[in-house]
C-alpha cells in the first residue's frame, strides 16, 4: 500500500515548456485534490475532483488544467509553465466522507518540487 | 468557504502544554474544523478534527467552543519532533474542500 505518490519527485522547466505532473493513489479514494505552496506559505487549492471523470477549479486555477480518466490517477497540467509557477506541488486524496476512520482526512503526497526559468 | 485566521509563530520549551488558537468567524454548520501538521519538505498530515465541544485523541486535543468561531489545538508536553507548521483548516461536507491558511509555526527549544 504506497498511499500518494508523485512523479516527478524533482523538475527544472524553460519558460514556455510544458509539462504533465502525475499523482497515483491506491486508496480507492474518491476525491483527489492538487495544491501548490510557494515559500513560507500555506497551500492554495488548484483543482479538485471528487469523482472519475470530474474536475472541479481551486482558488488558483489560472495556467493549470487537470483531468480525472481513471479514479487513481488525477494529472496536473502547465500548458506554457511562467516562473511565478515555481512552487512546490502536492496532491492529495480523500474518500470523500468519513469512511471507517470517522476523519475527513486528506492524505498527502510527497510532493514536486518545480522551478521555472 | 471560511477562512481562518491564526498566529504565525510560536514559541515553546520541551515538556511544556502549547496551545495554538485557529479564528473561524463565518463558519457553516456545514463545516468541520480540522488540524494538519507539516515538516519541511514534507506533505501535511492529519492529527485531530472535530464539530464542537472537545475530542481527544492519542496526541492532541481540540476545543471549540459553542459558537464554533474558534477552535484551540493543545499539545500536551511537546518535545523538539514537534517543531513543524500547523494549519487550521475547515472543511466544507458540501463543496468536498477545505482552505488551509498559512499555519503557525511552532518551534519548540530545549
């Protein structure tokens, strides 16, 4: 049972460049979430999903697009990555209520550590 | 969603209680009020959540009082492993998300 895991774990981008982060859950968990945290700062919401197939905008969507094809995996897009998107980026999962733990727990990556230049 | 609003930093001794009090004024009945823990280079992690009164759990306790505009995180006896950001976050059953503020930083000296 590996819970979160991202990939990659480390990446250097070119203003412009795209890229696709993957987040893996093996908790058959419901809801999956994506948030960066810049330094010194709290997370921000970028998009959630709270089902296959759905997706749903954070607090700060803008340069960012997600999709949700399998429930397991939940992929965050930068369509043309800028350096304000330098950031560390965590996902996370959820079952959605309170399941047989009583805790609306969200269960977090490791993270991706991203810098643009 | 509600925000929340908490001290930046604290500072304590190892061996003393440490309470970390989260404002949550515009609260829902909808929403539950809960506290994540963050090492550096590390994800969040959950320790206590609550709806109102008191819970208790192997590691920290939570009150919230009766208006639920507030809720205090209590940390019986840190010792140097719990120097880490705290965040008080509220979760809202309806959306499926929560906001996470900028957290406290607890440092805890010997």
């Amino acid at each position: 049972n590996a819970g979160v895991t991202q990939t990659p774990k480390f990446r250097v981008l070119k203003t412009g460049q795209s890229m696709t982060l993957l987040c893996a859950q093996d908790m058959n968990h419901e809801y999956m979430y994506w948030y960066r945290q810049d330094p010194g700062m709290g997370l921000r919401l970028i998009h959630y999903s709270v089902g296959e197939g759905t997706t749903a905008k954070g607090e700060v969507p803008d340069g960012y697009n997600v999709s949700r094809l399998k429930k397991q995996n939940f992929l965050l897009g930068l369509e043309s990555a800028a350096p304000s998107q330098t950031s560390v980026y965590f996902c996370a999962s959820f079952t959605g209520g309170t399941g047989t733990s009583g805790r609306y727990e969200q269960y977090f990556g490791p993270g991706t550590r991203l810098t643009v230049t | 969603l509600a925000k929340t609003t908490q001290p930046i930093s604290m500072d304590s001794y190892e061996g003393q209680e440490v309470n970390i009090t989260c404002s949550h004024n515009n609260i829902a009945t909808n929403d539950y009020i809960t506290w994540y823990q963050q090492f550096p280079s590390q994800g969040p992690r959950f320790i206590i959540q609550g709806y109102k009164t008191k819970v208790t759990n192997e590691v920290a306790s939570l009150f919230i009082p009766a208006d639920r505009k507030s809720s205090t995180l209590s940390l019986p006896r840190v010792s140097l492993s719990d120097t880490a950001v705290y965040y008080c976050l509220v979760y809202n059953t309806n959306a499926g998300k929560s906001t996470f503020g900028d957290g406290t930083t607890l440092t805890v000296k010997p």
